[in-house]
C-alpha cells in the first residue's frame, strides 16, 4: 500500500487477492485485503459463455471468458466502465474501478478486456506514470532491453516473432554482434534475431 502512497500505480486483474500465500481462500471478498485500499469489491463473478459489451471512460468494447461484477465502497472510486445490455446480471454494473489514493492509483479490471479496450487502460495508466518506452515505434513482438554500467549504455533487440522485422534507431548505432560494421539509424532483425547496439 506504502507503494501506491508514494507515486506507484497497481493494476489488478480478475480474481486478484481472491487466495492468500498459502493458497486457500481469502474471507473477505476480492480483491481480500485490498477491498478498503481500492474502495469496490467484487459482489458476483461468473464465466462468460458470450462476450459482454463494455462503455466508459476507455470507450467502447467487450468482454469475453471472465466477468465480475463490481461495487464501489468509499466516494472516492471511480466506475472506469460498466458492462452493457447483455445477460441481465450484468446491465450496467461496474467493470472497472480506479481510486486515487495519495501519489499514486489502484485500479481494479474485472473483466477479461478486448485488445483495444486493454491498450487504452494500460497506455493511460503508464502516461499518468510517467513510465516511456526506451525505444518508441517498435513493432509488436520487438523486445528492448537496456543495460548501463561503467558509464557505458547498451540496446538489446530482441524479435521474437517468426517474421524480420526494422527497428527505427533514435541515432545511429552499431551492432556489437551482427555482421554490421558501421553505425547505422535502423536495425533488421532476422525472425527470433537479437541485436545489440551501441552508439558510436
């Protein structure tokens, strides 16, 4: 809790705190002990045999395998999104539940999100963060790592896809491993290829 206080931001999923360490099931409701922090609960949880719509705050979408129905317990929480017309136990109820609490944010997502509903929350959440990618515009399945030490900065490229893919660079840089002797402003990555750059 002392993180979210201090400027931290948690993202709950379904069934969060639902068991504790050792696996049994938690008294209260979930998210269990973190129902005050967050100010909601979960009153109702079921799987969804078709997918639910969703509106609110991130736009509109679904909701499919997963669906819990959510209430808010302090004035404080904000309902993020609310499931639509659809199964009837659902009509309107909470989906998604956000509280501020000092410098940080809790956030409770009680459905199991379509894609794009699910990059409109977490895009939020990480600009209200401050939290940038170390390599913006690269393509999915592109992972970027970076290493500092002895004053020294180091990209790892990783393609984890079957596919080639370029990578745009910020500046030019030179491969350390590839065949590439000269610094360049952008990489291609054979399929499940690794690169690591270094500025020159």
């Amino acid at each position: 809790m002392e993180y979210v206080r201090n400027g931290g931001h948690l993202l709950l999923g379904p069934r969060s705190a639902m068991k504790d360490k050792f696996n049994a099931l938690q008294p209260e409701r979930q998210p269990g002990p973190l129902a005050a922090f967050l100010g909601g609960r979960v009153d109702q949880f079921y799987a969804l045999d078709a997918d639910v719509p969703l509106t609110g705050d991130l736009g509109s979408g679904t909701a499919s395998i997963w669906a819990e129905q959510l209430s808010t317990q302090s004035p404080d929480t904000t309902v993020v999104e609310r499931y639509g017309k659809s199964n009837g136990w659902l009509d309107g109820q909470p989906a998604v539940l956000t509280r501020k609490v000092g410098k940080g944010r809790i956030t409770y997502v009680g459905a199991w999100l379509d894609t794009g509903l699910l990059n409109t929350l977490t895009t939020g959440l990480l600009e209200e963060a401050g939290v940038h990618p170390i390599l913006p515009g690269v393509p999915n399945g592109v992972e970027v790592c970076r290493r500092t030490g002895q004053g020294k900065s180091l990209l790892i490229l990783i393609n984890h896809n079957t596919d080639a893919a370029h990578v745009s660079l910020p500046e030019p840089m030179r491969d350390l491993i590839g065949s590439q002797s000269t610094a360049a402003s952008a990489v291609d990555l054979p399929a499940y290829g690794v690169a690591v750059l270094t500025k020159e």
